[in-house]
C-alpha cells in the first residue's frame, strides 16, 4: 500500500486560504470549515429545500403517481427518505465534525488521496452532466415566455447566471435560497389548490393508478435513485453546520419537507391529470405553470438556480481535491467553478446535455457504495480517528494520508456490480449495504489500516 505524507498540510492549507481570498469565494475547499464560518441550521435547511423542492422531483413524483395509488406511492416516499435520511444524516455529522467536503473527507475514511480524487471526479461528471441537463429545461422555461431569444442563447444565459451564483460561494448562495424557495412554496401550492378543487380530494386518494402499475420496489428505487447523489454530498453543505442537533434538523425538515411536500403534490396532480405515460409527466408541470400564468414561469424556472447551484458547486470541490491529488497543485474553486459551468453552459446549449442523460443515470449507481464505505470506516473501524481528532484541535489536516485503500476500491466496485446486476429489491440500497458489509470484512482483515511505514507519493 503506497502513502503520500502531507508535511505542514494544515499551514499550507491555511496559506493557500488565505492567499485565494483575494480571488474570492473558495471556501475552504481544501481546508477545514473554522468554526467562525458556521451558519444556522435553518440557512443550511433552506439550501437542502430548495435542492430537493424543484420541477425535477415533480417528475420523479408523477412517475410514482402514475403507477401506483396514492398510499402506496406515499409508502414509496417514506421508505426512501427514512432510508436515505439515516445517510444523510451520518454524513453530515461526519462532515459537520471534520468541517471537510466529501472529496477530502474520503482521503481519511476508505479510500486514500487518489481514491478521493476518483471520488471527486465521478462526482464532478455525473454533477455537471446534471447540470446542464437542469440548464437546458431553465432556459426552455424561459423560452416558452420569450421565444424571440433563441433557445441555446437561454442556455447560455441560464449557466453564466448559475456559474456566478456558485462562484460566489455558500454564503451568495443562501441568499438565492432564501428568495427562490419561498416563492416557489407559494407557487406551487397555489396551483395545486387552484387545480385539486376541480375534485374530490378523496377521489383521488382513492382512484387507482392512471398509468401502467409498478411495484413499492420500482416506487422506493425512484425515490432513492433521485436522492443518493444529494446524500452523498452531504458533507459538502453540513461542513457548515455548527453541531449534530444542527445536522439532524437540518436533515430531517429539509428533506422531509423536499420529498413530502413535492411528493404528494406531484402524486395527487398525476391522478388528477390522469398522467398514464413517462412523457405526459410534463403535464403535472404544465399545470403548474397554466394556473400561475407568466409570474409562475419565472418563479418556476428560478427555482432551477437553486438546486443548479447545488450541482455546480460540489462538481467544483471534487475537482478541486482531485487537481491537488493529481496535480500537486491547489486551484480556487470558484475558477473551477467557472470553467464547469462553462462546460455545462456548452453542452446544453448545443442540445447535448439530454443525449447524455443515460449515462448519468449510469453513473449513479457509482454513488451508494461512496457513502457506506465513508460511514464504515468513520464510524465503525475508525481507521483514521486519531489523527482526525489530533489535527482537528490544530485546525489542520492530518499529516499523513495512503494514496490507496484496497479495501475502499474493492468495496466500490462489489456495490456497484451488486447495484446494477442484482434484480430484486432496491438497487441503491442494495449496493449500499454490500458496500458496506465487504468494507467491514476487508478492514478486519488489515485492508483498511493503516501501512506500516509511509513513503511520498
């Protein structure tokens, strides 16, 4: 097992920060979160909403809506919020302690500097990859108000925007929040009033599934499947967070309200609106925006930024980790950020973003395994506690770091073969579970520690 040491790691972070304030908004990418730059849990909240409350969870919950009844597809979003909340919520705790995104995070706890580059990495593409997808349906939104403006023009508009945004960095970005969520609350529900009293609600509580029915697993896995990327940058917003109380919060309202409340307003309209197909899933949106006239548009299509941001931004620190790993070399992040959102800018502008959509859906299979090796080693075998704790009280980074971990490298891939080859149950959590069981059995026999001497890279 190779090892690199990261001598004086914590006081060169600390140099690098402080010479890339300059440059503005790097927050802390490769340093650990002082505690003087904490926020509330309610800021930090507000974020995870407005990640989870957006036009693309009304289509995940009109996919649910059209194949199952109301109850069961309720049943389908609780079993796959509580499962991936207990995620979330270890996670988070872990990033809120160590005060370190997920990417760096990863060097401590499963899988070594180069391992948590390809963290980083796989992050960094399925994330921009989404990004420009969610770009290309803001700028259809806003080319439906003002078609004089060609479509790729919005594309470009709507991705220069949302690079500022995340350039700017967390502190920028919650004020976006605090703007777009609640407007978007109020549209949203106010569509869904307008609409629902042309019904009983109790009939469409009651009616069976308009479309072709599908199974509490498919329902559950839809929910999942949407979720995990969220989950496992976790770390990456919870770094901010001052305290588990504040992580466990944060968590549980932000996300129970993300998924019940666009949830059950997106179930509920694909029963009203009889959605029997994938592609008549845009009619629960269509309604949305017809009930709320030009303003419902622009609050619509605003509440894009919000969860765009959020995939810009971790794209921007795995990068940023891989780029040291890699590279020996620290770049900001928000330039990092600006060329990502340049990319995604230009894929969907061209109309590339949509022929990739496959792949990314691919590509996140990649992440449940991510997750569970962190919380087994963090929690569990705590290879890397010590020195966790030790540099903690400094302010650092330990000073030494494995390039590899076999245990976290075999575990990765035994999740993922599990999660796209095995057919029953929930693939997500399937890999999830794996992942997390053969990482525990690699570390007890010696995978997972620590070499006996270390060596540079």
């Amino acid at each position: 097992m190779s090892t690199e040491a990261e001598n004086s790691a914590g006081g060169a972070a600390r140099r690098v920060d402080d010479s890339t304030t300059a440059l503005g908004h790097d927050d802390y990418s490769l340093t650990r979160v002082p505690r003087s730059a904490r926020y509330s849990w309610v800021t930090v909240a507000v974020q995870r909403f407005g990640q989870l409350s957006a036009l693309g969870n009304f289509f995940l919950a009109a996919m649910i809506g059209m194949g199952m009844d109301f109850w069961s597809a309720i049943l389908a979003i609780t079993i796959g919020s509580v499962l991936l909340e207990g995620v979330t919520i270890f996670l988070g705790i872990a990033g809120m302690r160590e005060g370190l995104s997920t990417s760096v995070l990863a060097r401590w706890t499963g899988f070594g500097a180069k391992g948590s580059a390809l963290v980083g990495v796989a992050m960094a593409v399925s994330l921009t990859g989404w990004f420009a997808v969610q770009n290309e349906v803001f700028a259809q939104g806003l080319f439906s108000i003002i078609p004089q403006v060609p479509l790729w023009a919005w594309c470009l508009v709507g991705g220069a925007l949302v690079t500022i945004i995340t350039a700017r960095g967390f502190n920028f970005m919650k004020w976006v929040a605090y703007v777009t969520v609640p407007a978007f609350l109020i549209v949203t529900l106010w569509a869904f009033a307008v609409e629902v009293s042309k019904y009983s609600l109790a009939t469409l509580v009651n009616s069976p599934p308009p479309g072709t029915p599908i199974s509490l697993a498919v329902g559950t896995t839809i929910v999942a499947g949407g979720f995990i990327v969220g989950a496992i940058f976790t770390p990456d917003m919870a770094r901010f967070n001052r305290n588990r109380r504040d992580v466990v919060l944060q968590t549980v309202i932000g996300v129970t309200l993300g998924e019940y409340v666009v949830g059950v307003i997106g179930v509920l309209l694909a029963h009203a609106v009889k959605v029997a197909t994938e592609d008549s899933a845009g009619q629960v949106v269509a309604i949305i925006q017809s009930s709320s006239g030009i303003l419902g548009v622009i609050v619509l299509v605003a509440s894009i930024l919000k969860v765009n941001d959020w995939n810009l931004y971790p794209s921007s620190l795995g990068i940023s980790n891989a780029v040291e790993v890699f590279f020996r070399r620290r770049v900001n992040r928000a330039t990092v950020a600006v060329v990502l959102g340049a990319v995604g800018s230009v894929l969907s502008a061209f109309g590339f973003a949509n022929q990739f959509q496959g792949f990314l859906t691919e590509l996140g299979i990649l992440f449940p395994p991510i997750a569970a090796i962190i919380i087994a080693d963090y929690y569990v075998l705590k290879t890397w506690r010590p020195e966790l704790d030790e540099s903690r009280e400094r302010g650092a980074l330990p000073d030494k770091v494995v390039s590899w971990v076999p245990a976290g490298l075999v575990a990765w891939a035994v999740g993922y073969l599990v999660g796209k080859f095995v057919t029953f149950g929930v693939p997500s959590i399937n890999s999830l579970v794996i992942a997390f069981l053969v990482y525990l059995l690699l570390g007890k026999l010696g995978l997972a520690g620590k070499p006996r001497a270390s060596r540079r890279a």
